[in-house]
C-alpha cells in the first residue's frame, strides 16, 4: 500500500481486527452480518451472473461474502487493510474446501486504490459492503471501483443511512441496548446518505441503477429487502459500455 492510498483508519482496522478470531461464529459479535449475508448475495445474484464471472470483495473482512460468491461459481479476488481478518479468511476457507474443494478465493492485503492502479478494468462485479462508513474518503474507494469494472460491470454496495432512525437502531439500539454490535462499531458522522452516495457514483463515471432497503429484524434474526431505505441500504451502480 502507497502513502498516497492510505485511505483507512487505524483505530477502525484495530476494532475490527479484535473480532477476527469469532468473525465465523454464527452466534457471536457478527451474528448480524451472518444473517444480513444472504440477503446481500441474492441482491448481487439477481443483477449479475455469477458463475464464471470475475468478482472483487472490497473490505471482505473474514470473508463471509467472498466464500459465498465462491460458492455461486464466481471467480473471486476479496481485499481487507486488516491482516488479522484475511488470516482468518483463509483458514476458514481451507476448512470449507474439506467439503467443497472446487471453492476458490484469492485473499489479499491490499488497498483498492492500489489495485485500481495495477489492474483496471479487470473485473464483471464488485462488492463493497458496509465498508463506506469505515473510510476517511469513501469517493476515493467508489472512484477506484469505477476504474476495476469492465465496461458493463456492476458495483454493489451497502451501507448505513444518516438519518435520525439509523442513529436509534443501528447505534443506540443494536450497540448499547440490544448488544447486537459491539459498542463503537459505527460513527453516526460517518453514516451516507443515498443522495451522496448517488453524487460520488456520477462524479466516478458509474450509472446508478436501484437503491434498496435493507430490514434487519434482530428478535427474528431475519433480513429482507424492501423500500424503506432510512436505515440500512443496498444499492447498483453500472460502468457504461
């Protein structure tokens, strides 16, 4: 990574390092992404063809995404500033493919910013989520997603509305009260507005294409798409041919 693409946050690298170790644990401090993951792969399954494509995970984390576009027959290349996570990705990994040898996932230590630079246009899709609210300068991370789609490729990202409702629920109810999150997992001065998303899309030369709610119900430890977008939200963007 070059100085010039240092586009992260330390003390945000450090708190999610911490939660490498139980990233898999289906009822641990991740247990809402884990339930949240199906629901985004099935966003990115119905808007592009997976199998055979060439897929980058942005921020994958431990790799809960990026095992599972592996599994629809994607091609997948799943990046994360934190090294702790991408150990922790590959382990997991080599125990899936005990049982499913022909997964496949190229898990690397690397900025997107730096990878734009080294491999643009490279890829069908993109996943970015819940990775926006994490950076000093998410335009810098949509700009560099712009430039590694192919003509005709899909970004994908998810992230957290700045609105009254999503200071309630996703901090104040999921951290501090419920103990969904662990506490300062996010900063509401961080949270995007799909306005501002939809700006740095067109400034990075991407058409925007849907905006979806995303509702996550953690008494039933469910999630499903909808309208209401003023907490958590999924959105496509295309690279015009």
């Amino acid at each position: 990574m070059t100085a010039a693409t240092a586009n992260f946050d330390q003390a945000e690298l450090d708190k999610f390092a911490e939660l490498a170790h139980r990233w898999w644990d289906s009822r641990g401090p991740q247990r809402a992404l884990h339930e949240l993951n199906p629901v985004r792969l099935a966003y990115v399954r119905d808007r592009v063809s997976l199998r055979g494509a060439r897929v980058l995970d942005v921020g994958c984390g431990g790799g809960l995404l990026s095992e599972s576009l592996a599994g629809e027959g994607a091609h997948v290349v799943a990046t994360d500033l934190a090294a702790e996570l991408i150990e922790i990705a590959k382990l997991h990994l080599l125990e899936s493919q005990a049982a499913r040898p022909e997964l496949h996932v190229d898990y690397r230590v690397a900025a997107v910013e730096d990878l734009a630079a080294a491999t643009p246009a490279g890829f069908d899709a993109i996943a970015c989520m819940e990775l926006l609210e994490h950076v000093p300068d998410p335009a810098s991370v949509i700009r560099a997603c712009a430039a590694l789609l192919k003509p005709g490729g899909r970004l994908f990202v998810s992230t957290l509305n700045r609105t009254p409702a999503a200071f309630a629920l996703a901090i104040v109810g999921a951290e501090y009260v419920a103990g969904l999150l662990p506490k300062g997992t996010h900063s509401y001065a961080q949270f995007i507005r799909p306005s501002e998303l939809a700006a740095w899309l067109r400034e990075a030369g991407l058409a925007l294409e849907d905006v979806s709610g995303l509702r996550y119900n953690p008494l039933a430890h469910a999630a499903s798409l909808g309208r209401d977008t003023s907490v958590n939200y999924l959105a496509c963007a295309v690279q015009p041919t």
